[in-house]
C-alpha cells in the first residue's frame, strides 16, 4: 500500500466531456446523494490547489513511470522514492530496457528503497510487458491485474493514475479518509474489509474521468491532511460533513493498531546483506556476509530468506550473488 499518492496525468479526459461514460452509482449509507457530491467538488477542488508536483503526475509521465512509482510507493515514503524513481527512469524509460537486464541488476538498483522483492516482481512485470504488450504498459485493468507481482490495487491505480479510468484504489491513506469521514472512526480495521470495499464503491464518482481524479485526491487528502498520527482538521476541505469530527474525534477503540519495527529484526540483516550484495560488482564470499551480523543463527536465517525470495542466488564453494 503506498503511502502517499499519486495523481492521473492532466491530459486524461476532463469531467465535462460529453463522452464521458457516466456509471450508476449505490448509495452511501448515512450520507444523501447531495452530500456526496460536495465531497466529490470538495476533495477534488482541493486537490486541484494542493496537490504535489511529482514527476509520474505530469503530462508527458506516461504509464511507465506511474507503474514504477507504484511498486515503490508501497510502504515508502514518496521522499524515499523520488531519487530512486529518477534514477529507474533515466536507466531503463521503457519497460523492454529493464526486461533486458538480468533480475540482479533491478535489485541492485532499488537501492535502500526496502522490501526487495517488489523489484524483482516490477522487473517480472517489464518483462511480461515487452513479451504480451509490445512493450507497452497495457490499458485494461484485467490485463494489468495478469502482469506478474501486480495485485488488485496496483492494476487499479495504474489504470486510474495513467489511463484516467474508474476504478477503486483503496490504499491505507483512502481507507483513513473514508473511515474518518464515512465511519466516524479514527482509524480503519488492519486488514481492508468488504464494507470498506462497499464504501469506496458507493463514494466512486459516475463519469470515468471524475472517478480517476477522486482517487487520486482522496488519496492525497489522507497523505497530506487526514494523516494517520496528527490530523490537519483545520486544513481538510470536508471538516464540516466528517462523522468522525462531528462525533468529537473520538479515539480509536478497536484493535491495537500494528506498529512496524526495523532494528535487530530479520529485515534488518537482509538489508545488510544485500547492501553487501549490491555493493559488489561479482560474487560475495561467505566470510563478507558473515562481518555484517554478529549473531550466526539469525544471520543464516536471513540469509536463507533471501535466497528463497530469490533475491540472492548462491553458488559452489560458499560465495553468493545476486540473481542473473
């Protein structure tokens, strides 16, 4: 799930167009179909003054440098993300030149971004692109959704962000938005729930290119004002219909909610050892890996990991590489 956001490119079909497919849309519960349609105008006008200039926003972005950003957003800062997007880019700007390369050298190139397999999954991706599509990201969310390591919110959110298609795109951020604002709770359950889906369903704006910019500033929204730990009440453009700020901002009363930990985890030595890894241009002896954890057992667990992710390829005589 990405923790910021991402916006559709300004040539996408306007709202106003009159051939602009208009979708039927259920009702939310608790709000009247005039109440969501401020939030619609709202959101979206908001988003239109506030949103952040990020490259795989902009007009000539295309829909490769938005599935890129989406892999690496997934948990990551966009601050993190935006050197490493640059350099991805500038490297391999189609998604046939990263398919050209071996699964190593995308590894390598991910840098400190974290959780190293969504490099080999985009470089999957590109290389199912080059082979299915001519080597074009394709256009239809059933045929993003086959791309190997694309799930269901990363072929929506392409196919939102890139093509300006309807779509729900439901990441942490959304799912706080909606929670607060439609729920009147503080935050949303752990793990996404089929009310949840329902909702997003019923707030999805009719006409296609609406849709693709609500999702984008929706997104937005939770990114910048409705954050997780200090909400910007005062900033939001939708204070005024949210259930939760009308209840009072009342605490969260369900589940602890699930704290992620780095230090002296497992994690943390697989970043060791592929920074090892990365750093080398051949093969890593044993004895290299061994200097960068001092506790054996959960250094070779690790690293055992790491080589049943795929990430890490090991060779004859105990010397190790990443994979070609």
């Amino acid at each position: 799930m990405s923790t910021d956001l991402h916006d559709t490119p300004e040539s996408a079909p306007t709202a106003t167009s009159p051939a602009a497919p208009r979708h039927p849309r259920p009702e939310v519960p608790g709000l009247t179909p005039a109440t969501v349609t401020s939030l619609h105008e709202l959101v979206v006008d908001w988003f239109g003054a506030h949103a952040r200039d990020l490259p795989w926003r902009r007009p000539d972005a295309g829909a490769w440098s938005v599935m890129v950003s989406e892999f690496m957003l997934q948990q990551t800062p966009v601050a993190r993300v935006l050197p490493v997007h640059a350099e991805w880019l500038a490297r391999w700007p189609r998604p046939a030149d990263l398919a050209a390369e071996s699964p190593g050298e995308a590894v390598r190139a991910w840098g400190r971004l974290g959780y190293p397999r969504r490099a080999l999954r985009l470089h999957g991706a590109a290389a199912a692109i080059a082979h299915r599509h001519g080597g074009e990201v394709p256009r239809l969310h059933a045929e993003l959704l086959a791309l190997p390591g694309v799930g269901e919110y990363t072929a929506a959110a392409v196919a939102s962000f890139a093509y300006g298609q309807r779509h729900i795109v439901l990441d942490t951020n959304v799912r706080r938005v909606f929670a607060r604002v439609v729920t009147g709770v503080e935050h949303p359950p752990n793990a996404t729930t089929a009310a949840e889906r329902r909702t997003a369903a019923a707030l999805l704006p009719s006409d296609e290119a609406t849709a693709a910019r609500w999702a984008a500033a929706t997104m937005e929204l939770g990114a910048l004002v409705c954050t997780a730990r200090s909400p910007q009440c005062g900033r939001c453009p939708v204070a005024a219909l949210c259930a939760w700020r009308l209840a009072g901002s009342p605490p969260h009363e369900g589940p602890p909610r699930r704290g992620q930990t780095y230090a002296g985890t497992d994690r943390q030595v697989r970043g060791r050892l592929l920074a090892v890894l990365r750093a080398s241009p051949g093969p890593v002896s044993q004895a290299a890996l061994d200097a960068v954890w001092h506790e054996p057992v959960q250094r070779a667990r690790a690293l055992d990991g790491l080589v049943a992710d795929g990430l890490v390829e090991p060779l004859a005589n105990g010397v190790y590489r990443l994979p070609s």
